[in-house]
C-alpha cells in the first residue's frame, strides 16, 4: 500500500507540474494583482522562460520507477513552452553529463529528448559501478553546475528525486559506505549552490522516492541536512513534496508555485529595467546665485515621468534656495527650468566651488504594484560643476549696485551743495536817497555774508534812525539743488507801513526800500535801493 500510495503521489506530482505549472494559460493572477505591469510587460511574460534541472537516482534500487518516471517525463517536456530549457542529470555513483537529456524546448528537440528519456535508466552508458551507489554530494553539485552554465536564465526550478540515502563507493570497488554528509561536504554544496542561484528566481523541490517511514530510520538519510544546511541559502529553502499531504494540498501548492514562477519572470523582466535612465545637465547660474537649467533624460516604459525633489549645495556655507514652482511631474525628455537661487549664510561676494546636484524621483501610477513585488526604484541624481562668484544680499546685485550708485552720487552732490553754501558772497550798490529822490549815500560792497545798513550800522547813514539787516541764508546741503539766498530785514524802524518785516532780495533787479523811523506813513525818510548780485 505505501509504495501504491508513493506511485500515485510521484503520478500526481509529475501530473500537476506538467499539465497545470507549464500550461499556456491568460495571466488572469497578474491581470488582477498587477494590472498596470501586466498590462506594459504582457508580451514580455509570454517570452520569458525558465530552465528546469532534473536530478534523478538511477542507482539500481530506483530502477522500479522507470515505468512511472519515464513517461511522465516525456509529457513534461511535451508540455513544456518553447524557449523553456530542461536539464536531466542522471546521477548514481557519479553523475553523467546530461548532453542528450538537455535542451531548449523546441517543436523538433521535444521529440530528440522525449527520444533519449528512454534510456534514462538502461543506458549502455552506465556501467555496473555506476549504478551500485547513490552520490548526494555529487548529485546536489551537478544541479548547481547545471545553473551556473545557464546563467541566462532568471528563474530555476530545482528538483532532486532519490530516496535520500547517501551511499558512496569505497576502495576497493563495490564496498559500501553508508553514511550521512560530512560538515565540509555541506559547506561546499552550500556555498556553489549559493553562487549558482544568485541573481535568480529558484524554487527548489525534493521529492522523496521510496518508503518515507524506512528510508528516516536509515542512519546515510541525508535530506534534512540538505534541507537545513544547503538548500537554506533559496529564497524558499526546500520544499519537500510528501505523501502525507492531500490531493487537494498538492494542486495547490503547485497553482501557487505557478503563479509565483509567474510574479518572479515579470519581477525579472522590471529588474532589467529599473532604471533611472541617463540624466544629463548644463547650468547657468549668474553673479546672484539664480540658477537656470537645461537639462535632459531618457525615459523607459518602466519610468515615463521625473520630478526634480531637491537641489542642494554641500560646500560649507552654502544653501540653495529651491524655486519649488518647477517641482513637478514632467514627461519631457528636455527641460528648460529655474532651478532657484544659491545663496551664502554671510552677506558679501563669496567664491562657490562646488557640485549642485539635482535630486530626482521617477513618479508612477503604479507604485503599489512595484512595492507587491519588493522592487525599490533606483534613486537618481545628476551634478554639474559650478566654480564662481556669489553675491548674497537681500537686493538683486543690479539694484545694489544702482543704490550704491546713488548714494554716493547724492553724496557728492551734498558735498557740492555744502561747497556752493561757502563760496557764494554777495556783492553790489547800496543807495540811499531821501523822500525827494535825491542821492544822499552809495555804497559798494563785495564778498560778504552779511551787513547792516543804518545810523551805527557796518554802513553807517547819518540821520537815518533806522537799521536794515542783509543776511545770506545758507539751505541745507542735503536739499542737493538749493542754492543760497539773501534776505533783509528792518532791525530797527520801519518798512513801509509795516514793522519788522523781512523779504528777499532779488538778485536780478533793483530792490527799493521805503524806511522811516516815524509811526505814520507820510513819515517816509529814505528809499534804499538795493542791487545784489551773488557769486
């Protein structure tokens, strides 16, 4: 009954991997799970294959499998996708080399290998010797071997088929060693087994012939060291197909193996693409640190789209005012953007050596869908050299340097003003007539500030009891274009008809006074004529 019950697990096994793993079926899981992927990488899914290692004990004690494995490993291969690769290893004593039971599923090699399974087990090839033991240490090294040199191949399925019962010749010939796996044989298998999978999808399946129950009591059962110190180093370990599982167990764990060879070719077929693309910049940045870019790429199905995150200084002092108007998704291979401003903590020119770097995301509609499938995006940044002068100011240069400009200009001309407040005297005629019109005194005067006019005054009148003062105003130098002025006032006396006022004098023309010393009009005493000029 146990050997029925293993016949018809190994018959169920072989059944689901050949009808259901490899059968041409609509990608109705990725479809679902990965809609946006699928949908860009569906024709590559179709076109992505995997490479299937077969080894197989054909050591005498598994001769009676031959009826059941060698079919079943003919509708395999039948079933097989062209493209797929199929590697056979035949193993005992040693492990022959699978030339003729290997190859690349085609219409025409699908018959050549169904040809050559049949002589899987009699093969003229194999000698007495070679069928007398059973070599796991060997047989495990022929499958990594088998990866290694197929290297192309992104997804491996991995699947011994013994009993598991280590059994290697010894000297002489014929002598049986019975034993389990050394350390160092373990840590051998371990490490090629490691670098052969490497940069792959592998799933790797033991499936153990004969009587489980007798083959665990054996003291040469090695398959749990394979399972805990070999195997460990797949994604998955070693999954190991019992017959202590259902019917119902095994169809779905080869539905779930199928759909996971499934998700690992599309993760495969992203993985060669996953890439930023080329990212080219040129800059021109001016004396106030502000910034345009030029700047180009390429992009892929993968990543359409960039978006510019950050631009950034390192030199000590340095910070880059980012204009985050230009942060923005963008699906042109060129770009003209104001990248913003570089500015130094200090105000002042300020030499930058440095590399801005631009800091770049890849935006997609289906970044969920890359998160399922543990693919991180490739982090992009490009730099470009910037060696130059930076003026920081909270002005623009331009307008610092106009504001200079100007107050130096303002103070030239307020030292001009100030100059022209000292030079300018006054200098003309003093007359002084009486009421009648005639001349009683004249007077010149030349280079002065200042001067009174009157009985004991710096221009003295006899009988005149009144006094007039002529005093030049000096305006500010800040008020650029004022230009001083004079004015006379009655110190003492009268003015007309009115006491104490003042007035200013007119440069260009005579300027007549009446003064008197009396309160009433008519008592009018003198008419000064004043006629002043400045220099």
């Amino acid at each position: 009954m146990r050997n029925r019950s293993l016949k018809y697990l190994f018959v169920t096994l072989m059944a689901l991997l050949a009808e259901t793993l490899f059968a041409q079926s609509p990608l109705h899981y990725l479809e679902s799970t990965f809609p946006r992927l699928t949908e860009i990488y569906k024709d590559d899914i179709d076109k992505s294959h995997a490479h299937y290692v077969f080894a197989i004990d054909v050591s005498g004690s598994m001769n009676a499998y031959e009826p059941t494995m060698v079919p079943l490993l003919k509708n395999f291969i039948q079933a097989l996708p062209n493209g797929d690769k199929v590697t056979v290893i035949p193993f005992g004593t040693e492990i022959k080399n699978p030339m003729g039971f290997s190859g690349i599923i085609s219409n025409e090699m699908k018959s050549t290998l169904c040809s050559n399974m049949e002589r899987l087990y009699r093969n003229p090839n194999y000698d007495q010797l070679f069928c007398d033991h059973t070599n796991i240490y060997k047989a495990i090294n022929g499958i990594s071997n088998a990866v290694i040199t197929n290297s192309e191949y992104k997804v491996n399925i991995l699947i011994p088929l013994t009993d598991f019962l280590n059994n290697i010749p010894k000297v002489p010939p014929h002598q049986f060693n019975k034993r389990r796996l050394t350390a160092e044989e373990l840590s051998e298998m371990r490490s090629q087994l490691a670098s052969a999978i490497k940069g792959s999808y592998v799933r790797c399946v033991a499936v153990e012939l004969g009587n489980e129950t007798e083959n665990r009591q054996q003291k040469e059962f090695c398959l749990d060291q394979l399972q805990n110190n070999v195997f460990d180093v797949a994604e998955n370990g070693l999954e190991i197909v019992s017959t202590n599982n259902s019917k119902e167990a095994i169809e779905q764990w080869f539905e779930q193996l199928r759909r996971d060879i499934l998700v690992v070719k599309l993760r495969s077929i992203i993985d060669s693409e996953n890439k930023a693309g080329k990212v080219r910049m040129s800059t021109k940045m001016d004396i106030d640190g502000n910034t345009i870019s030029d700047i180009t790429w390429s992009p892929n199905r993968l990543y359409s789209k960039i978006k510019i995150d950050s631009t950034f200084l390192r030199q000590q002092g340095f910070v880059f005012v980012n204009d985050t108007t230009n942060y923005q998704t963008m699906r042109d291979t060129i770009l003209h953007l104001e990248l913003g401003q570089a500015k130094h903590q200090n105000y002042g020119f300020h030499y930058l050596n440095d590399s801005l770097s631009l800091g770049i995301s890849l935006p997609t509609d289906f970044d969920s869908e890359l998160e399922k499938l543990g693919i991180s995006k490739p982090l992009s940044s490009t730099n470009t050299e910037e060696n130059q002068w930076i003026f920081t100011f909270f002005l623009p240069f331009w307008v610092t340097c106009l504001a200079v400009f100007l107050i130096i200009l303002y103070i030239i001309l307020a030292i001009r003003a100030a100059s022209i407040n000292a030079k300018e005297k006054m200098s003309g005629k003093i007359v002084v007539s009486d009421a009648t019109g005639g001349e009683i005194f004249t007077k010149k005067v030349a280079e002065c500030d200042k001067l009174t006019i009157g009985k004991s005054a710096d221009i003295r009148v006899d009988d005149a009891e009144w006094t007039l003062c002529v005093t030049k105003v000096k305006p500010s130098p800040l008020l650029l274009f004022k230009k001083p002025y004079f004015e006379w006032s009655a110190t003492k006396g009268y003015v007309g008809s009115k006491m104490g006022t003042t007035g200013c004098i007119n440069t260009r023309n005579d300027n007549l006074l009446k003064v008197s010393c009396g309160g009433r009009k008519s008592d009018i005493t003198h008419k000064v004529s004043l006629r002043l000029n400045t220099k």
